[in-house]
C-alpha cells in the first residue's frame, strides 16, 4: 500500500478490524519512511478464482 502523504510504498498494518458485519475490514497503516498514519477500507468480493 502506497502513503498517502509521501508515495513510499513501504508501510505496514498496526491494527485490523472486521467493519459492516465481517464483510470489510477497516486497517490502520504506519509509513516506515515519513511516520504518518492512514486508514484503508477493505471489503470482500466473492467469485469464482479462473
């Protein structure tokens, strides 16, 4: 996952959460390069793998 703030792309996942019922999660990410902290919000897909 690329930093918001300054586009490195070395970040890491300090907490992860289960959000609308365990059909998403919610993760707050730490940049390893400029120290900032950031929210992505995942959901599932489901689907047949080719």
């Amino acid at each position: 996952m690329k930093c918001p703030f300054c586009q490195n792309s070395d970040t890491r996942v300090v907490d992860s959460r289960p959000v609308e019922e365990g059909a998403a999660l919610r993760r707050r990410r730490l940049c390893e390069a400029c120290g900032a902290r950031f929210t992505t919000h995942e959901r599932y897909q489901s689907g047949a793998l080719m």
